[in-house]
C-alpha cells in the first residue's frame, strides 16, 4: 500500500510536472508569437520613419532646387534686355565692321565699342544709325574714327536706352 502511495503520488507528481510544462511551453510559444509580432510592427515603424525622412530630405532638396531655378530666372529676366540689345547691335550697326572689344554696362546702358572697318562709309553708316535712331544717346563719336579712308581702327561709345 506504501508502494502504492508512492507510486500513484510520483505518478500524479509526473504529471503535474508535465502540465506545468505543458502550459508554460504554451507560454513560451505565445510569448514568442507576441515578441515576433512586436518585432514586425518595429520594424514597419522604423521603416515608415525612414521614409518619413526620406521624403522630407527630397522635399529640402526640392525646395531648394526651386529656390535655385527661381534665381536663375529672375537673372535670366534682369539679363534678357543685354540680349536683345546686343541682338539689336549686330543686326543694325555691327555690319561691314569687326568689332575687337564690346563693353556693356547693363545698369546704365553704356556701351564702349573698339574694332576695325575696312572702309569709312561703314562707320558713317554706324554713326548716323546712332544719331537718327532714338534707342542710343549719348553717343561719343570721336573725328579720328572718319579720318582715315580706309583700313581704320575704331572706338567709340553710346547708351542704349531700353
């Protein structure tokens, strides 16, 4: 009957053990599953922030890439009237010249011209196209341009007023 007792007790302790460790291998498996599934959502939260500030970093360089284009136009715009003059210049006066030196001030309009004309009648065409044109003032024209008859280096200056 002793036997008996120690027996059934050791088989009741077997098994009490074993439930013990089977509820706490449940557990452990839950607790797992639970850890894994905290793993993954801080890994997406990781990843969201990193994209977060991945796309904020491109909107910075964006931004400043708009901030840059926007400078290059307004120099571009501040810059367009020298184009065209300086269009305007070789379609009317620079024809039958070569010019050597071309200085712009594109705050006054001021503009020194030094070069070489094979003949006068070149240069007179260039200086009464300056005086009868309402576009340039100020027009220094010096007599030594027009003494020559031919094979002559030139300067003179004028403001452009556009």
């Amino acid at each position: 009957m002793l036997y008996q007792n120690v027996v059934s007790s050791g088989l009741l302790f077997v098994f009490l053990i074993l439930f013990l460790v089977i509820i706490l291998g449940g557990f452990l498996i839950f607790l797992n599953f639970k850890y894994q599934e905290i793993e993954r959502n801080i890994v997406l939260e990781q990843s969201q922030v990193i994209k977060d500030e991945t796309v904020k970093g491109i909107e910075r360089k964006i931004e400043g890439l708009n901030n840059n284009l926007r400078k290059i136009a307004e120099i571009q715009e501040e810059q367009s009237h020298v184009y065209e003059m300086l269009d305007n210049l070789s379609r009317n006066l620079f024809i039958d010249i070569r010019v050597d030196s071309l200085q712009v001030d594109s705050s006054s309009g001021k503009i020194s011209v030094s070069g070489f004309a094979e003949e006068r009648d070149s240069l007179l065409r260039i200086k009464e196209t300056l005086e009868n044109d309402k576009e340039y003032s100020d027009i220094d024209f010096p007599i030594s341009n027009i003494t020559n008859p031919r094979n002559i280096d030139f300067h003179f200056s004028f403001t452009y007023d556009y």
